[in-house]
C-alpha cells in the first residue's frame, strides 16, 4: 500500500497539470454561453477533478488516483414569460474514483462516463433532460408550475442551500442528496411545483427505464418546503416522502417490493458568515436496502469573513445506518475550501475521510484528496 503522501503529491501535481490547460481553454472565449436573443439562452457547465484514495482494511480496495472531466451544455427557450422549454445535456471523459473506490459512498456523485450514456437502460446517451413546463399566475405570491418530460427530481425535491450542488459544494454523494431519497434521475415524467407565499409544494412522477436489477418502476414524491427569514438569516425547511412501485428483491430475492423514504431537510443561515445543514432521512426494509436510516449536517462559512467573498468553506458528516443487507454503518467527512477566482471559474480542494463498517467482513476506511475546477458560463 502507498504512501498517503504519495497519494497527496500525485493528486496536486497531476490534478494541476490536467485541470490547468482544459480550464484555461473554456475560460477564453467567452462566446460559449450567451444570450441569443431575448427568449434564448445557451448555458455551458465544464468540470474537471482528480482524486487520490489512500484504503486500509477489506480485500478490494486499492491506492488509487483518477480523474474525469464532466461538460453539461443548457438551452433554455422561453417564447412567454409562462412558458419554458429547456434540455440539458452530458458528455464526460473518466469515471474517476468511483470505479475503483471500494467505499458505500462515491467519491464525487457527478454525471461520468458510464452515467451518461445508455441512462437507465433506455438506450439514450448524452441527453439528460428535455422538458416543457408552464406556469400559471394566480397573484404575486401565488403559481402554479407544470412540467412534463424528461427530468431530474433532484431539481425540485430533496434540496439544500449548503448541500445539494457537487459541482459547486460537496463532492462526496452523502451530502449531495439524502442516500435513501430513492431519487431517480433524468427519465420521462411530470411535475407539479405550487408556490403560494412563504410555502412550495412539490409533486414528482416518473416511469424509470430499469433499477439495478433491471426492472422498469415508477417513482413518485411530494414535498412540502417552508421559507422562513428570521434575523440570523434566510432558512428552508423541507418535509418529502417518496416511494417506488414494486421492482426491488425482497432479502431472499424470491419476491419484488415496494420501496418508500421519509425525508427532512434543513437549512438556515447563523448570520452573515455562517449557515448551517441537516439532514435525515429513514427507508422502510421490505426490499433489500442498505441503509435504513441517514443523518447529515455541516457547516458553510463565507469568505467575506476573511476579505474573499466569492469563497467558501465548507464542512460535513453523514452516518448512515445500516439496513438488512452486509452494512452494519457507514461514516463519511468531507471538508473543502473553494476558490472563486473570478466570475466563471472556481477551484476546490477537497478532502473525505470514509469508513465502512459491515457485519461480517472487514472494516473499510481510507482518506480521498482531491481537486476540482469548473466553469460556468
């Protein structure tokens, strides 16, 4: 096994010599996104990152350092203030880590190589979303928004201010959505977002092409998400239940369950420097799950603190509770610091400390040191 600080000098060093000409390249011109006109907008997202995994305990994981280069092109079209139709799509070069990590939790939860073509078995690459969506005006403070297509329930469900962009905050997947959401991504469905004052209430469904085990299903979820502004700051508290059809193999694999989650999350600014994050998330066992139950929270500090403000800081730490499979726990920290170096780019240092705990095997854990660069146009 390598050294950790091997593995720390091969991540900075290469993660520099692989970001630096691909970044330097997209943020020259300029042209890549703009308005077209007053109803058409073309937006550019450009990621790179490299990470090293130092692994002790288990017999499958390995020292290891990756990288993968993700680039997610947006058109939105607006022909009317109530109508919008947009597509997104996804092209990546790399995996990174997450083929080779032998961690529960993936190093970085972005759209990579293999996610981004034949997505979900429906023999469809590199478009990850299209969909129309109109919105009904009742009054200033009270719309109603329709959607239909295809789409990405993380975009209206289950979000958070401090954990919820890997792109932009944390990498690691505990803190990008909760690990039991059941969230699906990028397939035919509808949404209903209502917003009346203070209140958004969200309803999700979608027909997925296959699960893991290759079997069609559909999936639903409503929320309820209350805005509140206090004097320490702004706040969002959320409540989701979300549920599947019957598609996941029960513990014996002779019989097809449902799937179902209650989720709560959280967020509130502490003041002007510092916010706060909470997440907690429960799934019933009826099908083969991994983890029952999720907890998270953390901490984002702004750079204004310390005369940067377009940086911050953040922290977090997810235990995640084991359910009727071989995972007795897990633990993930993550911290990072990122670097706005100007309007459209940004730098990210990360670090993840991960550990896997299981009933009958040995325990897994092992440090992941990485880089990261996006720019958004």
């Amino acid at each position: 096994m390598h050294s950790i600080s091997l593995c720390r000098n091969r991540a900075w060093t290469l993660g520099a010599i692989a970001l630096v000409p691909t970044l330097g390249s997209l943020v020259a011109p300029t042209a890549l996104a703009y308005d077209v006109n007053d109803n058409l907008k073309i937006n550019v997202l450009a990621a790179g990152t490299y990470q090293c995994q130092e692994v002790s305990g288990g017999d499958e994981g390995e020292d290891a350092c990756r990288g993968a280069a993700p680039i997610q092109p947006e058109l939105v079209y607006a022909p009317t203030e109530q109508d919008e139709i947009f597509v997104k799509l996804g092209f990546a070069a790399g995996n990174g880590l997450n083929p080779v990590s032998p961690f529960v939790l993936a190093p970085w939860a972005a759209d990579l190589e293999d996610d981004v073509q034949d997505v979900n078995g429906r023999d469809r690459s590199y478009l990850l979303e299209a969909w129309y969506a109109h919105t009904f005006r009742f009054g200033e403070t009270n719309t109603l928004q329709i959607t239909g297509g295809i789409v990405d329930p993380a975009f209206y469900v289950n979000e958070n201010a401090y954990a919820n962009d890997e792109y932009t905050q944390f990498m690691n997947e505990a803190f990008v959505n909760s690990r039991n959401a059941l969230l699906p991504a990028y397939d035919w469905g509808g949404v209903l977002v209502w917003k009346l004052q203070d209140w958004t209430f969200s309803a999700v469904g979608m027909n997925v092409g296959e699960n893991d085990d290759g079997n069609n299903y559909n999936f639903y979820a409503v929320e309820a998400d209350y805005h509140i502004e206090t004097a320490l700051g702004e706040g969002n508290y959320r409540v989701m239940v979300s549920g599947t059809s019957s598609a996941f193999p029960d513990l014996d694999g002779e019989e097809l369950e449902r799937r179902s989650a209650l989720n709560l999350s959280f967020d509130q600014a502490l003041g002007p420097i510092v916010g706060a994050f909470l997440r907690l998330g429960w799934q019933a066992e009826d099908a083969a799950v991994d983890f029952k139950a999720v907890y998270s929270g953390g901490f984002d500090f702004k750079g204004s603190a310390w005369g940067r403000e377009g940086d911050n800081i953040g922290i977090g730490y997810a235990y995640l509770d084991g359910g009727n499979l071989e995972n007795r726990n897990s633990q993930s920290v993550e911290a990072y610091y990122r670097l706005a170096v100007n309007d459209y780019l940004a730098l990210t240092a990360d670090v993840q400390y991960l550990k896997d705990d299981y009933v009958d095997a040995d325990v897994v854990e092992g440090w992941v040191l990485g880089m990261r660069g996006v720019v958004e146009f």
